[in-house]
C-alpha cells in the first residue's frame, strides 16, 4: 500500500530508538533488531518481515523506513540502538565510562523488566540526555554520521511523565527531523 502512494517515509508513534532497530531490520534482514523486545508484537514482526520483502524490489530512494517521534516507552530499544552504532567505534577518555556503560547493559537481557519501572526508565533517558549535552563534540567525532541517530534520542521531547504536553512534542519532534531530513514522501500517523 505504501509503495503505491509513493510513501517512503513511515512516522510513527514510536520512539527514534525503536525505529531506528526497524530500519536496521528493513537493512540487513536481521532478525536480532527485531526480536527481544517485549512490546514488539509477533504481527508487528511479521509486518517488518513484509515490509522487507517488499524494500528488497525497490531503488535506495524508494524504500520504506520508519521514523519514531514518540517517547521511548521504555529504556530497552535507546539501549540496543546505542550499543550499535557504539559497536565497533573507539570513545574518547571522556566518553569511555558511558559507552562502557552501554555495552556492559547490552551482555543482558535486563531491559525487558524497565517497561515496569518508569522512574528508571526517566533517569536513564535523563542520564543519555546529559551525557549528550556535556560531551556532544565528543559523540560527534566518534560516531561521525551515526552522530544524527543518537541526536534523535538525545532530543526527543515527549515524555509519558507530560501526558498533556505529548502530542505537541511528538509534532515539535516530527518538525526537528523534517528539518534535518526534508522527506520526499511521507506519511503521518498519529494515534495507536
């Protein structure tokens, strides 16, 4: 459906991590972005693997991805999505302890049990955004293009803890990607 109105671009109220694991999946077909979270249900797995069938017909230029404008729901997919692109790259001596931090917590599964303590799941994000803030430079020259993707979670504005605000974030975010990425061809969705 989305390839015959031309739609490249999906956004959806999910967060950038988990869009990000998404298009990672829509990439290489690898099942491990894809499996281990427990809000990802088996249709919506089943959903990517169609939609990656279908990408592999397409031009680079045509292909489905997924943007996430929402707040993470939990700190699982910020930590898988940090523990890629942090993957083979060597962290200055200012970064080192967050980027250690974030491999050691990727060896376990422990992210399926944040879903339920939404406190810790805030301090975690909290503790991403300052490490941004305080080393961005830092991030900037050890991640080089991958440097936009931890921008996105770093800069997400919407949060479960402002119910009232969230809608008005996840435009604010919508807004801040399209300016980073003006996109051809997208298409909007809001709401579950």
């Amino acid at each position: 459906y989305f390839v015959q109105l031309g739609v490249s671009y999906v956004v959806i109220e999910r967060s950038y991590a988990d869009s990000f694991l998404y298009n990672q999946f829509l990439k290489t077909g690898d099942e491990k972005y894809i499996q281990g979270d427990v809000e990802w249900s088996e249709d919506m797995r089943e959903a990517l693997r169609k939609v990656y069938l279908i990408n592999q017909s397409l031009t680079e230029e045509r292909k489905i991805r997924f943007i996430g404008i929402d707040a993470p729901n939990y700190a699982g997919s910020i930590i898988k999505t940090l523990g890629h692109l942090f993957y083979d790259k060597n962290p200055t001596a200012d970064i080192r302890p967050f980027v250690d931090s974030i491999n050691a917590l990727n060896k376990f599964p422990i992210y399926h049990f944040w879903k339920e303590i939404k406190i810790y799941n805030e301090t975690f994000i909290g503790y991403v955004n300052d490490q941004y803030r305080n080393h961005k430079t830092s991030f900037e020259n050890v991640l080089g293009k991958d440097f936009y993707h931890l921008k996105q979670i770093a800069e997400n504005k919407a949060s479960h803890f402002r119910p009232g605000e969230r809608n008005k974030d996840m435009f604010t975010n919508m807004v801040r990607i399209y300016e980073d990425i003006p996109l051809k061809s997208s298409l909007f969705i809001f709401g579950s």
